[in-house]
C-alpha cells in the first residue's frame, strides 16, 4: 500500500510480507494481552517469548521483527479509541532484529539504530522525523489489521 504525503509517496511494504496471527478474540485474552486505551501498547515477539506467558502455538504467527500492538486512532475510518498493528522492524534499517520502541514522552515509535520517528497512535504508522521521512525513499511502518472477535477481543493478522 502506497499512501501520500505532501507531493511524495509513502512506501509501508519494504517489511517482507510475513505470516501475522495473534489470536486474543475472546474477552478474557485481550484482558491480559489487549490494550484498552490510546498510546497503551504491548510488544508480540513469538521467537523471544515476549509477552511473557502468552500461550504460543503453531499457529501463531509475528511478522517480520514482531508485532507491536497499541492503542489510538485509526487514520482510515477515524475510529477513535481502536487497537491499531505495525510491524515492529524498522523499514529504514529493513532487519527482523532492529525493533522500534515507543517514546513514552511522545508516543511515537523510535528507530534506536537510525533515529527514524513514526506516528503509530495517528497517523497510521506514518514517519514523523529522521531518515524514514527525510531520505530519497520515505517510510512507513507496515501495518496489520486488527479484527473484533464475537467474543470481545481481537485477531490480529495480515
């Protein structure tokens, strides 16, 4: 998916496209694992274990360097209040082990290796500052949906 920002497209596919499933569709999973406000967010890193105690099965599946699950708006439909997915690879550095990390002061995701910011709560994983938006190519974080289960939770896949 290409998105536009001022004259100059967006490319949020440099992530490979990998498998993503997180399954907290009933009420009592996405109570433990969810979150439940803007800018509340939770890291899902099946090859570390992260959350801890999660139940990891065969079928569970966490993209390219991991799933980061968090809390705000969604850009497309102006949803307020929506559990939103990114991958958590930076598409600058483009490798499963470099991660973005939530500035606590911002809420922005963080690039540690290239100082890349992206809008993760608004503006649907958008890059706000470094080289994601200021290079030759400009990057977004890749997105994952978020689907209501009947149960009160929600699937997260691609």
């Amino acid at each position: 998916m290409v998105a536009t920002a001022a004259c100059s497209s967006v490319d949020d596919e440099r992530i490979p496209n990998m498998a993503v499933n997180i399954n907290l569709a009933d009420a009592g999973m996405w109570n433990t694992y969810g979150v439940s406000g803007t800018g509340l967010h939770r890291d899902f890193i099946k090859e570390l274990r992260q959350p801890a105690g999660f139940p990891y099965t065969d079928q569970t599946a966490t993209g390219y360097g991991g799933v980061l699950l968090i809390g705000g708006m969604d850009p497309f439909t102006t949803n307020p209040n929506v559990p939103l997915a990114y991958d958590l690879s930076c598409p600058v550095e483009c490798q499963a082990t470099i991660r973005v990390v939530i500035d606590p002061s911002t809420l922005e995701a963080v690039c540690p290796v290239c100082g890349s910011h992206y809008d993760v709560v608004m503006a649907g994983g958008s890059p706000t500052a470094g080289p994601a938006l200021t290079g030759s190519h400009k990057y977004a974080l890749r997105r994952y949906t978020c689907r209501p289960g009947q149960l009160g939770g929600y699937f997260i896949n691609n």
